[in-house]
C-alpha cells in the first residue's frame, strides 16, 4: 500500500525574529510543515503461528466429536443391551409364574375336592386358595412387566414410535 500524509501543527518552541514564542493564532500552514509519503509492505509470512493454532484446535474438536460420537454409540449399545436381558429376564419371569399358577389353580381344585368330600379341612384349603391368590396377583404383574418390558426394547431398538401408538 502507498501513502501520503502532509499537514502541520503548533509548536511552542517556534520564536519571532526578537526571540518571543509565536502564539498559536500567528502560526500559518507553511509554519511546521510535516510530510510523510512511503510504501508499505504486509506479506503474510510469519501470522504468530495462529493457523497453527487453528489447525490444532480443528484436530481437538474434531477429536471430541469423535469421542462424543463413539460414548452416544456405547451408551446406546448399553441401553439396548440392558433392555434387552431385562425383556428375557421378565418373559422368564412370566414363564415361571405361569407354571406356579398352573400349579396353584391344580392345588387348589384338590383341596376343593378333597375339601368336598371331608378329607381335607378349611385351613388347608383357605392355604391353597391364599396360593392360588398370591400366583394369579404374580402371574398378572409379570404379564404387565414383560409388557412394559417389550415396549422399552421396541422404542430403544427403533420399532415402537410415536408414529405406531395412534
């Protein structure tokens, strides 16, 4: 770049031909002058290393992302995973209280008739219809658990959406 600077400026120690300092209002133009003209070079050599600095700092973030990324990936997997063992751990759940159900409504029906026909007695049989209770109230909130269950697997794993409830 080229440039050019002219002007002038006031001067205390500027003095009259008796030796007095001139004062600002007597002092003209052509009093003082100063001028500065040249050429002015910038070549972007040496910019204190901060495309270096740029540069790292690109690879950092771009790092973090990265690692961000990857930690999102492992704590999806994780949540999959998760509800994946709690769904089979809940269906065996429910398979286990469908056999003590099974079982109950069978030891029940013996104690009914066994009841009926005067061998057994009303402690017995008010225990086995208690049994009978206790495995329906188990095999009911297993069903609702292995329901749940199966939802949370469908939404971690993509198949249950908002889309699919209405």
């Amino acid at each position: 770049s080229l440039f050019f600077d002219y002007g002038t400026y006031y001067s205390s120690q500027l003095l009259d031909p008796n030796g007095e300092p001139v004062p600002f209002k007597q002092q003209y133009f052509q009093d003082n002058r100063t001028s500065e003209y040249g050429l002015r070079i910038n070549i972007p050599i040496f910019d204190q290393y901060r495309t270096i600095y740029r540069k790292t700092q690109a690879k950092m973030t771009l790092a973090n992302t990265k690692l961000t990324e990857n930690n999102l990936k492992l704590t999806l997997y994780r949540e999959v995973q998760n509800s994946y063992m709690n769904f089979t751990a809940s269906k065996n759940e429910y398979f286990a209280t469908q056999s003590q159900y099974e079982a109950a409504v069978e030891a029940n029906k013996i104690q009914q008739e066994r009841y009926e026909v005067g061998v057994g007695d009303l402690v017995e049989l008010s225990q086995a219809t208690q049994r009978f209770v206790e495995a329906a109230a188990s095999r009911a909130q297993s069903q609702y658990t292995l329901l749940f269950q199966k939802a949370i697997l469908d939404y971690y794993t993509g198949v249950l959406s908002s889309d699919n409830l209405h």
